[in-house]
C-alpha cells in the first residue's frame, strides 16, 4: 500500500447527487479494495492501481476552515470518491477534524461509510442541528463482502453501529447496493427485516455499475456470470418496493 501526503488546493466541490450540495474527500484513493468500485472510472486511475494506494490531503481541514467562512449553507457529503472512515482515518483523523470545522458553522452532514469507526466520531456528530450516517452494505454474506469487500468492515460491525446511531437518535439510512448478482427475490424480506431491525429509516437501492472492468472484475472473484441478473434486475427492484412499502419503510432509487 502506497501512502502519500500531499497538498490539496479546494476542499468542497459542488455535488450533482440529489439532496446533497457539497461533497468532501479527505482521502484520495480508498483501502477497501472493493471490486465493483466506480470510482477508477470516475478519476481515470487503472483499475489494477485502485486499493493500493492512498493520497492523503493533509491540509484539507484548513482548506476546508476557509472555505466555510464564505460558502453557503447546504448539505455536505462525505463522501462520494473515498470511504472517509477508510483505516488510514484512524491514524490521520481528517474525517474528525473536518467535523470539527463543519459542526463550527453547523453544515449539515450526511456521511456514508463501509466502516464502523464512525462510531469514534459519535460526540461530534450528535452535536449536529441535522446529520445523517448512511451505511453501506450490499449483501448480508460476510463470506461474499471478504471477497468482494476484502478491506472493509465486516456486516455485524455496520449494522451494530447502525444500531448505534440509532438508538441515539440520529437518522440512520442503509445504502444498499451493488445489488450482488447472486442476490435471489426470496432473500429480500430478510434483508429488509434485519436493516429495519437494526434502525435504518430509509433504504436507498443501487445496481451493479458495468463501467469498463467492473463485470469482468466481480465475475472473476465470485465466478458467476451477472447478465442474466442485471436482466431481471427491474423485477427484482420492484419486488424489492413492494416489500418495502408492507414493512412502512421508506426506499428510493439511487440513481
């Protein structure tokens, strides 16, 4: 793994995502090494270099410090291009020094992670007049999140602090997606049933990305072919609403 620090010039960007106005990146590259990551596609870096490095942008919470005097108001996400609760975060806390500058003006936050350190941040977060802490997770298989997700946190450490969160009052939402190729219509109502049980109050959905190298990729680790489930993945994702709407629990589309 190659570290790096390295001198960043903005910390906020403008978000086209619906509902979030900022988006925030600490890191630059990610260590969960997640097979079916959009993001290579996104910044043009090689496929095979994505998971085996990290730039981290050692003066973004300065950058960021500026930026807030100026900017205005709106929904800060962190983040879209990283984990921002990656392991390097441990040790660097960029994430929480960011915190900190965006609890000093009170931005509101709505943060996504494959990572229960998040819960390190918790005194911060629950100071926010409006967060969000949305999880990812996209299949309840730990067996298959090792090959797919080798890197990241395991199911029961983010659904234990899901939980966490919410029980604490915070608004907990589950991103659930890529919808895993081996995804079968029967496991739905038990997926919902444990992101429910566990405080999510809203599910937000997302299909595989087939963006160059990610079929090839995923289809090579879990050796199962994945045309025949993005063809029915339209009746899986309206079987997945008609669940969703029996058990009052709030589902969108990501995209």
């Amino acid at each position: 793994m190659k570290i790096s620090q390295i001198i960043c010039k903005t910390a906020l960007s403008k978000s086209n995502l619906p509902g979030l106005d900022y988006s925030l990146n600490p890191y630059r590259g990610c260590q969960h090494k997640c097979a079916y990551c959009y993001v290579p596609n996104v910044l043009r870096i090689k496929r095979s270099e994505w998971g085996n490095f990290v730039d981290i942008k050692k003066n973004i919470p300065v950058i960021l410090s500026n930026e807030l005097k100026f900017k205005k108001n709106g929904i800060v996400a962190i983040s879209t291009v990283t984990d921002p609760y990656q392991p390097i975060e441990k040790k660097f806390r960029l994430t929480r020094y960011c915190l900190e500058q965006l609890l000093i003006h009170d931005f509101p936050v709505c943060i996504q992670t494959k990572s229960d350190l998040i819960i390190r941040d918790v005194d911060l977060i629950s100071k926010f007049t409006k967060s969000e802490v949305m999880f990812s997770i996209a299949t309840l298989n730990d067996s298959e999140r090792k090959i797919l997700e080798p890197y990241a946190a395991s199911i029961q450490n983010r659904l234990d602090a899901l939980k966490k969160f919410s029980d604490l009052g915070i608004k907990t939402s589950i991103f659930f997606g890529p919808v895993y190729p081996t995804l079968k219509i029967n496991d739905l109502s038990n997926i919902l049933d444990v992101f429910i049980e566990n405080g999510a109050k809203e599910i937000m959905v997302d299909k595989l990305n087939l963006k160059p190298g990610i079929k090839e990729n995923v289809e090579k680790l879990l050796k199962y072919k994945i045309s025949k489930n993005l063809e029915n993945y339209e009746s899986l994702n309206r079987t997945l609403f008609e669940i969703a709407k029996e058990k009052n629990i709030k589902i969108v589309n990501a995209f």
